[in-house]
C-alpha cells in the first residue's frame, strides 16, 4: 500500500502523548523537546487534532486515537505493545514501534542474574538467619554448582538473549524456548516447536519467562506446566502479568511443586494491598520495574521511526500485529 510521507520537508511533524497511568510529558519532555522538526502535545493542548500523525504511547485509553483521523505511527515507550495492540481505536493504518534499548536488555538482564542466585542460593535463609541473629552455613553442605543448575528461559528476543548470555557467563547451562530454530549464543541450547515450552519447563530448576503476550502465550504459566516442573523448581516471571495463572502458582508453592518464584509483572497493576503474594514466604515482588528504557533511548526510536516512515520505508522497530511482537 502506498504510504503518504510522515512530514513535508519543510513541516513540523506533531504528535500526541496518550497515556492512562504515567505522566509522559514530565519523563520524556526534555529528552525531545531539542529533536528538529517534531512537536509534542499533550491531548488538552493540541491545537489542531488533524496535524497529529503519531503518538507516543503507553496505556492509552480505549478511545485514545479516535480523536486523531490521521496517525500514521504510534511509539510504545518500552517493548512490551500488547495493551496497545488490543486497544479498540487503534487506526488500522498505523504502524506500531517499540523501543529496541541494547542498555535496557542490559539492564533486564542483570535483573534476571540477580534473582537466579537469589533462588539458586536460596538468599531468602540468610535474610530470615539476620533477623533471627543465626550463624547458619548450611549450603556447605547442600549447594549444587552452577553447572549442575539448568535455567530454562522462555523467549529468546533482545531480551532473552541478553538474559541468556549473562545468565550463561554465570556457568549456568541455558535451555531457551522459541518459536522457530535458529541460532544461538554459546552455552545456550535453543529448543523449537510448538511443545518448545513444556520441553523447556520439564528440565529447568530456574525457570525465566520473558515471553511477548499473544493469545498463545497467555495463561502459559499454569498448574500443568508447572507439574511438569523439576520438584522445587523457581520462577522467574518478567514477561506480562497475563502468563500467569495465580491461583494454579499459589497452589504449585504450598504443595512444594514450585520452591519459590519473584514477580515484576501482574494480572493487576498496582498490586492490591490484599493480595496473597505480598505475605507469601517464598514470593519476592518487584513492582514492573524489571528493566527501564532511559528518556534519551525512548526520543531516539521514536525519531528513527519517524525518519524512515517519512523516507518511505517500514520502521525498523515495527510490531508485527499478526504475531504480536
């Protein structure tokens, strides 16, 4: 389909902020506020709702884009773009991006390191031996080396294999989940297929999710996967809340099944003040903030999409919206 340009040479080309639960003229305003040629408005400020021909986006509203007859281009401010993808006035004609953030992936990546020796040498005790003034060194004992610890990873995009690469530098050996074979990074083994999953799961003693959420991928964290499990294995959850069927993990933790997970992401943001996972003993809760992108890195992609949507070309950062990433 012919594609008309983003902004004559000439124009400015405006957008618009659209977003539900963050303020973000006040985290990425100054970072774009220097960039030639675009301006930025928040929806009360835009002169002219026609001028609009991309936004910059998180959590919009379900009538968010109704308001703008020709955006051409909405920029998510991180990588996951589900939300957006499923919103009802997402103009058929749009291309969606992402941000792809080599420091982000960095960033989750050292996340996920940190919570596989969390689990793999169950710091939890130690906190509880502090508190308690105990001088216990049981793991002597009982601690299993890295090389005899498979952490099994379920996705394996920019952020999986910078996951995979660092968790692997640890002596970890590495079991990912794609979709499709390929290639992959050294002391990684890649697992295809449509039951790479499960495969996966049944040999991991950590197990890290970082799956994009597609109507294949949710609810995958469920009692039958987690069955399949090694006996006290861990998991790591930083893809979307969705994955995770809660009841069938507080279930898996009780029985034993499942020694302990940490959640970045909920079915529920915030997390109610009432939830069951706030007091579990073998739960550790951060609050979505497995891995952040910086202001600057957020301004770059956006331009980027805007140049090569203007030079008539597909932005290199575009969502697939048959697959969902």
């Amino acid at each position: 389909m012919t594609r008309t340009a983003v902004k004559p040479e000439t124009d400015v080309v405006e957008g618009v902020y659209l977003c539900t639960s963050l303020d973000l003229p006040d985290l990425f305003g100054d970072a774009l506020a220097n960039q030639p040629g675009v301006r930025l408005y928040r929806p009360d400020e835009v002169p002219d709702p026609s001028r609009i021909r991309f936004a910059l986006v998180w959590k919009p509203a379900d009538d968010a884009f109704n308001a703008y007859p020709n955006i051409e281009l909405v920029q998510v401010i991180a990588a996951g773009v589900d939300g957006v993808l499923r919103n009802p006035s997402l103009p058929d004609r749009a291309v969606v991006t992402r941000v792809h953030d080599a420091e982000q992936a960095t960033i989750m990546a050292g996340f996920a390191g940190w919570h596989v020796v969390w689990h793999h040498r169950y710091m939890g005790n130690y906190l509880e031996a502090q508190r308690s003034k105990t001088w216990d060194r049981t793991t002597i004992k009982t601690l299993r080396p890295p090389s005899e610890v498979t952490v099994g990873l379920l996705g394996y995009g920019l952020m999986g294999q910078a996951i995979a690469r660092t968790v692997a530098s640890m002596g970890f050996p590495v079991l990912t989940a794609t979709r499709t074979e390929g290639e992959s990074d050294a002391g990684v083994t890649r697992m295809s297929g449509a039951d790479a999953v499960s495969r996966v799961a049944a040999r991991s003693d950590i197990l890290i999710n970082i799956l994009p959420l597609t109507d294949d991928t949710r609810d995958i964290l469920n009692a039958e996967l987690f069955a399949g499990m090694p006996k006290g294995a861990a998991l790591i959850q930083l893809g979307r809340g969705p994955h995770l069927v809660e009841d069938d993990m507080l279930a898996a933790l009780d029985s034993g099944q499942i020694g302990g997970a940490s959640l970045d992401v909920f079915r529920q943001e915030p997390l109610p003040a009432d939830h069951p996972f706030w007091s579990h003993p073998r739960i550790v809760i951060t609050p979505h903030e497995a891995s952040v992108t910086s202001p600057q890195a957020v301004a770059d992609a956006l331009m980027q999409s805007i140049r090569e949507l203007d030079a008539g070309h597909r932005p290199t950062a575009a969502v697939d919206k048959s697959t969902g990433y």
